[in-house]
C-alpha cells in the first residue's frame, strides 16, 4: 500500500445528520467546528478550509493532493448531502498534513 486515506463524518451533539440540516445549522456547525480546530496546537495545529469562498486555485490543489471531493460527488448526491452546497462545508489538516 502506497497510500490510503479515511474519512469519517458524524453530526455534532445537538444536530441532525447531513441531509437532515437547515443552512443555518451548516453555518452555526461550521463556526463551532472552525473555532474549535483553531484552538489546536502542537502537532495537531493546522488550517481549516471553508469551501464557501475558497479559490478555485486552493480548490483545486487539495483535490490533486486527495484532501477534497470534487465537486458533483455522485455518492454526496445520492446522499442527499449538497444541500446548500458549500454552506458549512470546510476541510481541516495539521500543519504536516498527517
């Protein structure tokens, strides 16, 4: 194995899974979630990467490093997960990015 990646998604306490949430609870989700992760440090200090706003250039380059799912995922779609796409939607890896 060369390499492999995992990725895990629960709801917060309080919130109804993905497809179930409003707009505002994506927005008040991720301004928890992005507030929390900031506070990090040591090895796990790192950046978190709202999707709202996020250049096509940073986009693109955590696409091409396997950090981000390009966007129309059929599986997402099928999820009902695109709700208010990308309202409340970021990414977050450690400064090493392990």
């Amino acid at each position: 194995i060369v390499s492999t990646r995992v990725r895990c998604g629960r709801s917060l306490d309080g919130y109804p899974f993905n497809p179930c949430l409003t707009e505002a609870q994506y927005k008040e989700m991720e301004e928890k979630v992005s507030s929390t992760l900031s506070g990090l440090g040591g090895e796990l200090k790192g950046t978190f990467y709202p999707l709202t706003g996020m250049s096509k250039e940073v986009q693109q380059k955590l696409i091409d490093d396997h950090f981000l799912f390009k966007e129309g995922d059929r599986f997402l779609q099928t999820a009902n997960a695109c709700r208010f796409w990308p309202t409340g939607r970021g990414i977050f890896h450690n400064d090493d990015k392990t």
